[in-house]
C-alpha cells in the first residue's frame, strides 16, 4: 500500500508519517508491519510531517520540556515526541529513558589528545545501553499494532533491553543470541527479565537471518533495528547532546559501528535537525568499527564502491558483526555530514576502555571504540586536536565484568594500564607495603 496522495504536502513532505524505503522511495503507510521494501528489499525510514513550530520556537519548546520530572516529557526520548512518533499521542511505554549525561574527563581527553572531548554516556539507560531509546518506541508501536509477541537477534544489549520494554508491556519476548559469545552482564538480564533465550550455535549475523525468517514465517513481531521505529527513538540521542550544547553543535559526533543502526539514526537525526532549524551547522559524523569486524570502514576506504561481508572477531562482543543490516541507511549518514568510518585494533579499544574506567566512567569493551577512534583519527590528522567532539559511550561497565577481569588480572605481559588485584595476609604491614607507591 503506498502513501496516500492526500497525505502529501505540495511541497513534497508528508501531513502524516509514512515509512519510505531509503534505497528506493517506494513507500507504505505508518502502521503497516514489513522488514523490507517489497520493491527492492532497501529497508524503510519514517518520514514524519514537518513540525508544527520550528527553529528557536522549536528550540525553546524542548527546552522547557526539559525541566519535566513526571509524565511522557520525563523521558529523554518522548520530550522529542514530535521529532520521534508525532502520531503516538500520550499512550506511550515509557521506562523512562534518555537523559543520559555528558561528561568531559581531562584524563580521558588527553589519551585521546583532544582539547574538548565530551562522552555521551548511554550506560546510564535503565538497562545499561542505547537501545532503551530505541525499544520505547518500537515496543510502543508493537503494542499499537496488536503485536503477541515480539523478538530480536542479538549481541546481548538489544534483546536485554526488549526484554526489559516487553516485561513492562506484558507481551512475550524471544531473543536469539550467539551461543558462548554474549558478555555476562547481558546474558543474565535476558533471562531475570524474563526473555525466552535461544543460544543459536552461530554468531550474530546466522541469529539475525534467522530472526527476520522466523518474523516473516511465523509472524513474530521484529525488534531489531532493521526495524524504522527503533531508528526514531535512537536519533534522541543526537538531540539530547545537541540540546545539552545548548544547541551549538560539535566538530564531530563519535560513534562505535556493529549493525549500523546508530549510525544511520544519527544521519537521519542530524538531517532532522537541520531542516527543522535546531541546528545550522552539521558535525561530522565519524563511525568506528573494531578491525576485526569492519566491513564498513572496508567499503568506506573504496568510496562506498562495494558492500562487503566479514567473519567477525573482536573482544567487543557488541560488534562482533560481519553483515551489518543498516548498511544502505548508514552509507547515507556517512555521505550527507562528510562523515568517516574509521577500524580500530582490540588492543587499542581495551587500553581506551581501561584510561575510561580509570577516569571513574566506565563503559563496555564496544563503547571505548569511539575515543580509541577519536584518538586514532587525531593522530591521523583527520579531526584537529581542537575541534569539539562528543563520543557516545553505548553501553554501561557492567555489562562485561569478564573482560575487566581478563585486562585486570589474566593478561602476559600485564597491559600498561592494568591494575591487578594483592592478596594479603590479615596483617598491617601488608597494608603499608600496599600503600607504597606502585613501581612505574
Ligand atoms: N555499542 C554497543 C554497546 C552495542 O550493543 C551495539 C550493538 C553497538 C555499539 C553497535 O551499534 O549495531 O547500531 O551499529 N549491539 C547490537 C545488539 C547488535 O544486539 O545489542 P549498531
């Protein structure tokens, strides 16, 4: 079904919100369940009406909202509502979610050899990553639609979070995950909040083939980002720093790349921005894959002239993906704000995770990818060492003990920034000898 022509404005934008394939322009109405464009397989975008007010009226709006502590405008995604889902009206499923803070730590900045480095820290999300945002709104519209139930593949941070936003809708929740390849911290979340949890013997990119023929074959409603309404609620990421810039944006906007659903959503957000007049400028956006899985940055060092697939191997658990779903959208964001997609070793994502944790932040193995990036980039005389950037840090400490515990304690030759634990006897001498300065 496509639009209908009364929903369209002469000026080419929409009086209601549509999906419209991103390859193609092949649309279908809002509330219409399909993975894929029908005409060429591209995936869909929303494409919502222009907002009533725009500009600094616009700007003042959302600032005001800001200073909501209850209600729909509490959360760091529906304050954005018009921006997001305009059609969602007050019956939203909302945690909340968002208001994450933006934090600058010098020590972080100067491993990074940044003069101004700011951390969007997406940990602070209720189940500890960036895909709240996300599920608030893809789970609010499952809902609408009369979804029974609804599933996802994932690397652990997608399906705790469905987990979490199904619990909350009273809907069954199914997610696919790679067997023995998922971090702790997400594992035992799918299953205290209850998600029924299949350990698929293959990794990522098997469970998420698998997911959308079951979502197809059987009818179970697809949570995976391959999914628009995921996108809307990610791009609140992009607003949210922005509005905490008081709406002067940076240089360049980090970000750590697996799927590529964060990175397609912060094109479209940034695109958004523009033209709705809450920003004049566009940052760069610069997307970082870990080495071992980067066929993203692979087609991105020829020009975007091929789509390459990889087998996956990073300690980033999160982006141990080889075939990325949002390649085509993401190609679209790194091509409209002269973005970048830059590969970054393990070994440099675990020594920026550790300066991170050291500053008393903390994130996952996957989020130190975008200030290991930054840093690389600085090197590379890409980003000058002046220029204002944001790093989005997408998922919390906790999610991955095991590889803290690994970089910490198990590791020959101890890495530069270890900090290994001393066993002592019940006995003050050894207190003292701890206190001694620690051998450089
Ligand atoms: N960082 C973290 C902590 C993630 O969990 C993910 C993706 C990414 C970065 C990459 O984001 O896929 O939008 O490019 N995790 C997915 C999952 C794959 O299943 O939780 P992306």
């Amino acid at each position: 079904m496509t639009a209908h022509p009364a929903q369209r404005e002469a000026s080419g934008g929409v009086t209601a919100s549509v999906q419209r394939c991103a390859q193609c322009g092949q649309e279908i109405a809002e509330q219409e369940s399909r993975q894929a464009c029908g005409r060429c397989g591209g995936l869909f975008e929303l494409q919502h009406p222009a907002p009533a007010i725009k500009g600094a009226g616009l700007r003042a709006l959302l600032d005001a909202r800001s200073a909501s502590r209850r209600g729909t405008f509490a959360s760091g995604v529906w304050r954005f509502r018009e921006l997001v889902l305009p059609s969602a009206g007050d019956d939203v499923l909302t945690y909340p979610e968002g208001n994450t803070p933006l934090l600058s730590r010098p020590t972080v900045a100067q491993w990074a050899g940044a003069t101004s480095l700011h951390l969007k820290h997406e940990g602070h999300n209720p189940t500890g990553s960036f895909k709240d945002r996300g599920m608030t709104v893809g789970v609010t519209h499952a809902r609408r639609i009369g979804a029974t139930a609804v599933s996802c593949a994932s690397t652990g941070n997608t399906g705790a979070s469905l987990a979490a936003y199904a619990a909350l809708a009273g809907l069954p929740a199914i997610v696919l995950t790679p067997r023995g390849q998922v971090a702790l911290g997400k594992l035992t979340q799918l299953l205290a909040y209850g998600a029924r949890t299949l350990l698929v013997k293959g990794d990522f990119d098997a469970c998420l083939a698998l997911a959308r023929e079951a979502s197809e074959r059987l009818g179970v409603h697809l949570l995976n980002s391959v999914n628009p309404f995921r996108i809307e609620g990610q791009k609140t990421i992009v607003f949210e720093l922005l509005q905490q810039l008081s709406w002067e944006p940076p240089d360049w906007i980090v970000v750590p790349a697996g799927n590529l659903g964060n990175t397609a959503a912060f094109g479209k957000a940034l695109r958004e921005a523009r033209d709705w007049g809450l920003i004049r400028r566009l940052p760069r956006l610069a997307a970082v894959q870990a080495a071992g899985a980067a066929p993203f940055a692979k087609s991105f060092a020829e020009g975007f002239a091929k789509r390459y697939t990889v087998q996956a191997h990073t300690v980033a658990t999160a982006i141990n993906i080889g075939n990325p779903a949002s390649y085509d959208r993401a190609v679209i964001a790194i091509r409209e704000t002269d973005g970048i997609v830059a590969a970054v070793p393990d070994a440099d994502i675990l020594e920026a995770k550790a300066v991170i944790d050291a500053s008393g932040v903390g994130c996952e193995p996957a989020s130190a990818a975008s200030v290991a990036g930054t840093r690389k980039l600085i090197r590379d005389g890409v980003i000058a060492p002046g220029d204002s950037v944001v790093a989005v840090l997408t998922g919390h400490i906790l999610k991955d003990p095991d590889a803290i515990t690994r970089y910490h304690q198990g590791q020959e030759p101890t890495p530069a920034h270890a900090n290994p634990p001393l066993e002592i006897e019940p006995r003050l001498e050894e207190i003292e000898r701890a206190l001694a300065p620690k051998r450089p």
